[in-house]
C-alpha cells in the first residue's frame, strides 16, 4: 500500500512537473511575491502577521494547488476571500513561478510559548494519542515538520494561530482532507491549541 502511495505521488509530481507551459521561474516569481504577495506572506515568505501562513520553505506544488483552490473560490478557510480578492486576473503561470520562488526562501525559526502546554503539544506532536489512536504529527509532516514534498505540506515554524484556525476548518468539515479531517476531529480544543503552540516551535 506504501509503495503504491509512493508511486501515485511519483506520478502526480511527474504530471505537475510536466505541465503544458513554461516551467516555473524563480525571478518571474519574485515578481509575482513582491506585487501581489509580500503584503500579506512578505517578500521573502516570513510572514509577521499570524493570520497569514509562512511560505517559505513550503514545497512549491503544495503552495501552487491552494492558491488556484483560493483564486477559483474552492478552498474558503481562513482568509481565503481576501487573498482571492487580492489576486486578480494571477495567471497559473503566476502562481507556479510564485510557489516556485517561495520554496527557495530561508524559513526562519518561530517560537514556543512556554504558557500552552508545551509539553502537551510536543507529545501530540511527536506520538500521538495512542489511547484515541490519534496519530502522531510527524508520521506524516516528519521529525521537525519539514514535510514530504507532493504529498504532506511543511508545518515547521508555522504561525500557531494559523494552525489552530486550519485544525478547526478540518475538524468542522469546512476544510477538505481526508487524513487531517479524521485527526482533527479527535483532538480537543486545548490539544489543538497545545499542538499548534509546539509547531510554531519546531525547526
């Protein structure tokens, strides 16, 4: 069963990869990050305002398909309608050489508040709930949050508030996955919370 996700993600990232049309440009994308980004994601992906999610470092195919699910109206989480409105006309091109951009960027490390249950956070983080069989964060984001390019975003450094708002949509049904729906709804609101203070902290 492994081996056949490994394979269906090995195709989805060939299809990606081999899209009709120029392949993504890092300086195009700068273009695109500076004019139509930066306000909100910063320039360089580090985003100060903790509505707004960190960038950098993100794997580029997981920035490029939410942003067209956010440009097309499909995904409506968070602040969704105003990123919408802030893109215009941006072109799918825009957007792979935007994403492409962003992933080259240096993440910077965020922080732990040490008053929201570190401890809590850090042992949902690294193995679950095993009495709720809630799985641990980092069987499928890894050992810092790093990820699995094409198939499981970059958490690491993440803005806590963020994470809790993305926890919730899943747990309501708002947001659509699958896997991240069925974890979501088995954690408490304090867990939710501890789980996404200790994020922000990893690196």
């Amino acid at each position: 069963m492994k081996r056949l996700s490994l394979v269906a993600t090995a195709l989805l990232f060939s299809a990606w990869a081999g899209a009709a049309g120029p392949a993504a440009n890092v300086e195009r994308g700068k273009q695109v990050a500076t004019t139509v980004c930066a306000s909100c994601h910063a320039v360089d992906g580090n985003s100060g305002i903790a509505t707004y999610p960190r960038l950098a470092g993100q794997n580029a195919f997981y920035i490029e398909q939410n942003a067209k699910l956010i440009r097309d109206g499909k995904r409506t989480t968070g602040n969704a309608k105003e990123m919408r409105d802030q893109m215009g006309a941006v072109s799918d091109q825009d957007l792979k050489d935007a994403a492409l951009y962003f992933s080259k960027q240096y993440p910077k490390a965020g922080e732990v508040n040490p008053k929201i249950s570190p401890e809590l956070g850090a042992k949902i983080f690294r193995g679950g709930i095993a009495e709720r069989k809630v799985p641990a964060c980092m069987s499928c984001h890894g050992p810092n949050g790093a990820g699995m390019p094409n198939e499981y975003p970059r958490i690491s450094g993440q803005h806590a508030s963020y994470v809790e708002t993305e926890l919730k949509a899943y747990r309501d049904g708002v947001r659509k996955n699958a896997k991240m729906e069925k974890v979501a709804k088995m954690l408490t609101a304090e867990e939710m919370k501890a789980v996404a203070n200790f994020i922000q902290g990893t690196y």
